[in-house]
C-alpha cells in the first residue's frame, strides 16, 4: 500500500467518523407543581428570586458561626473525599477522550539466533543479528461514534462528581449550622436551668427559715427541696450534652474533639427568611443532587451508543516505520529502513447475542437514570414542601409557647407570694414552678426547632454551597468533551 493510498484511508476514516450512533440526549419532560404546597401562607411568588439563592453568609449572622463553617468546607474529611472523587472521574475523562486518536510508541529490539554444533539447516547463517528501532503507530477509527460516546459518559460522570461535591457542601453547611444551634440551645437550657436552681436555692433557705419559725411545715421545705433538686439534677445532664455536641461539631470540621467558641445568643441566630421560595421549576437548576442525577442520566444515554457502535464494523490501523540493520555469520549488513502499514477491519458475526444484550442493558441502564432523576425531583419538591409547612408551623409554636411561659413567669411569682403571705400552701408554688421551668425549656427548643427548620429550608431549596451570591447557574443538559 502506498502512502497516497494510507493517506486517503485516513482521510476517508476522518469522514466517517462524523457518523455517531445511539440517542442524542433530551432532557425528559417532569411535571413539577406550579408553586410548593406551603407557600400559600407566604408572600405570593412571582419571580424565580428564591431565599435558596442567598449566600450562606447571609443566612447566618454568628461571626463563629460563619468561622466554623469555613473551616469546614476545607476540613471536612467528606468534602475532601468528594474533591478526590473529582480527581478520579478527570483522569477517567483523559482516559476516554484518549482512546479516540493513535497511539504512537518507540520501540528497540535485537533478535538474536544461533546455532549449536555442526549440524543446522541449510541456508541458515550460523548466528544473526538484526537490531532495529522505530516509531510503532496503532488507530482505531471512531467510525461510529464508540470513543466518543465514552468521552461524552466520562465528561458527564466528571460533572457529576462536580455536583456530588456540591451536595456535600449544601448538606455540610446545614450540619454545622444545625449542631451549632443544638449547641446554642443547651447554653440557653443549661443556663435557665442555673438561674433556676439559683433562685430554688433561695426558696428553700426562705421555707428553712419559715420551718425554724415555726410558721411552715416539714412538708413544705421537703417539696422546696424537690423543685431544688429535680432543677440541680439536669446540669450534669446538659452538660454532658453540651460536651458531646462540641465533639461532634469538631468531627465536622475535620478536628479532634474540644471545646467550641461561641458567638451570639441563641435568640439572634437566624431571622427568618422574608425571601420567598421561588418557583418549583428553578429548582432544577439549583439543587447539586437534581443536577448531578441529571448528569448521571446524560453518561448513561451516551453509553448507548458506545455499546451500539460494537455492532458496527470495527477498522484500525497499525503501522512501523524506523531503521535497522543486520549481522549474519560475521557479515555486516545494513542500514536499512523499515516500513509497513497494516489495516484491519472487524466485523462481528456470531457471539451469541453478547452485543445486542449489552446495548439491552445500557438502554435499561438510562431508562433507570430517567426515573431516578424523576423521583430525585419530586423528592426535592417534596422536601422543600415540608420545610414551608415546618417554619410557618413552628413559628405558630413558638409564638404561642412565649405566651405560655410570660403568663406562667407570672403564676409563678403570684404563687409565690400568696405563699409568703399566708394565703396558699407549698404545694401551689411547686406545681406553677415546675410548670414554669418546663415552659422554659420548651420554649428554648421551640425556638431551635423554628431555626432548624429554616436551615433545613434553605437546605431543600438548595442553598449553601456557595459563599457569594451569583445567581444560579443553568443546569448543564449535556456534557461537552
């Protein structure tokens, strides 16, 4: 074979390999509700503007808060195996894309044959040389699309491991956050429960001294001594708690367990949220995990047609070109050049259906992709659904439990001096504290689980894993290579 004809080989190979089989990819069609369930008790959405949107920084307004979370987003031992996920899904992509260009090697060899004794065959030298070097060349032409479907599958698997570390950090972000707030709570619990038992303390040193007067009973400073002692029995409690949690909190940025710092008061953690929820449809388009199935739908769509091209003809072409020489019996011969082409073309005829069964499973491979990236959607639709439900209602909750625990502050210090006075027994004191203290705490996990629920919200609406506010970027529809 000449080189004009290697040459128009090649160029023919070139042609056709703008010949791609298998489908194109289309993003499939998901109904999606025209607002959220919950967001009727909200202001009216009229825009794509969401409180998703919003920078992490904007959300949350404790500078130690803020600190920690940055730490985490550098330390976090899952943050950093998904970046390593990165890593290997770009080499995989270097690794497809290479497939679909010739491979060249250079390449030295001296095979060396003798004989021994006297007896060898005829018209065989004695011993010969033959060193040679040169540039070995192998392509495979992409005919039919085969290399670069499976560029187009590692492209978007690349991307999916982008999105798959965005997730990480959207669910870091609401971790910290969260346990920072469990952490806050127990503060605010650990120090009512020290104001309680200060002020129980004081109640029982006044019942002592009524006893040693003679104006109260045995019975009185015994049920002083119970609201004493079941206020004193839940330090330790908390405080074991409190501990635990900071153990926890150190585990999420990526430190051994310690003390944490605090910033501000559980009260002046997060406003709620005045942005509303956005559109269901934008949702696509903001949350990591939306975009990282969708990704997965698209690698799997191009496995297709990397497992239909297998049905196709297959053409590669091999060739060697260098310089060698030759040394028989004593007998120098050489240099001389080396050259051959080698064209091959496969064409599968019998296996058993192997081929067709792979493009039958590819093909329920993507068919899976679509439902997963459905029920992903109608999943996160759901999520951010009841996280409206949450806010407003523990709102509600709180509001009325702030109520209940001004009017029992107040039964309490009535009690109290009714008592004093002469009026009433112990006993009406004991049941308006116990109610009062419980109130309290109440009231303080009221107030965590409305902020936990708006971390949550943020969460469902994809918000937190970005520090700036740019406005979300479209989702990617198909990997490019």
């Amino acid at each position: 074979m000449t080189r004009g004809h290697l040459l128009r080989l090649c160029l023919m190979g070139l042609v056709a390999a703008g010949c791609t089989v298998g489908p194109h990819y289309t993003r499939p069609e998901v109904p999606v509700p025209r607002l959220y369930r919950g967001a009727e008790t909200g202001p009216q959405v009229t825009s794509a503007a969401s409180f998703g949107d919003l920078a992490w920084t904007s959300i949350f307004r404790d500078p130690e808060l803020q600190e920690l979370i940055r730490t985490a987003l550098v330390e976090n031992y899952d943050l950093r195996v998904a970046v390593s996920r990165i890593l290997q899904a770009q080499s995989q992509v270097t690794i497809a894309r290479s497939q679909q260009y010739p491979t060249a090697d250079v390449g030295v060899n001296a095979p060396y044959s003798g004989f021994v004794g006297n007896e060898r065959p005829p018209l065989t030298a004695r011993d010969s040389l033959a060193p040679q070097s040169g540039l070995g060349i192998a392509w495979e032409l992409d005919l039919w699309g085969k290399f670069r479907r499976n560029t187009e599958a590692a492209w978007a698997a690349l991307l999916a491991s982008e999105e798959n570390r965005y997730a990480v950090m959207t669910s870091l972000v609401a971790q910290v956050a969260q346990a920072y707030l469990n952490l806050r709570t127990l503060d605010l619990t650990l120090e009512i429960s020290e104001r309680t038992v200060a002020s129980r303390k004081q109640a029982r040193d006044l019942v002592q001294a009524r006893l040693d007067g003679g104006v109260a009973g045995i019975l009185d400073l015994r049920q002083a001594e119970t609201l004493l002692y079941s206020a004193t029995k839940t330090i330790a409690e908390i405080q074991r708690q409190i501990e635990q949690t900071e153990n926890s909190i150190n585990v999420l940025i990526g430190r051994n367990p310690g003390p944490i710092r605090r910033g501000r008061p559980l009260g002046q953690q997060i406003t709620a949220p005045t942005v509303p929820p956005g559109l269901p449809s934008e949702l696509l388009a903001r949350r990591p995990d939306i975009r990282g199935a969708e990704q997965q739908l698209v690698s799997a769509n191009a496995q297709i047609g990397a497992a239909k091209a297998l049905l196709f003809p297959q053409v590669t072409i091999s060739g060697f070109a260098g310089a060698g020489g030759a040394i028989i019996s004593g007998s120098t011969f050489g240099p001389f050049g080396v050259f051959n082409v080698l064209p091959a073309v496969t064409l599968p005829i019998f296996n058993m259906g192997r081929l067709e069964a792979g493009v039958a499973f590819s093909e329920a491979v993507a068919q899976e992709a679509v439902l997963r990236y459905q029920q992903t959607i109608q999943h996160a639709v759901r999520e951010v659904s009841d996280c409206l439900v949450e806010v407003q209602r523990r709102r509600e909750f709180r509001a009325q439990q702030e109520l209940l625990t001004n009017t029992l502050a107040d039964a309490s210090q009535v009690a109290k001096l009714r008592y004093e006075g002469g009026v009433s027994s112990y006993l009406e004191v004991l049941d308006t504290e116990r109610q009062y203290f419980d109130a309290e705490l109440q009231l303080a996990q009221a107030q965590r689980e409305e902020y936990v629920g708006v971390v949550q919200l943020y969460k469902a609406l994809g918000g937190g894993w970005r520090a700036e506010t740019p406005a979300a970027p479209p989702p990617r529809a198909a990997a490019t290579p």
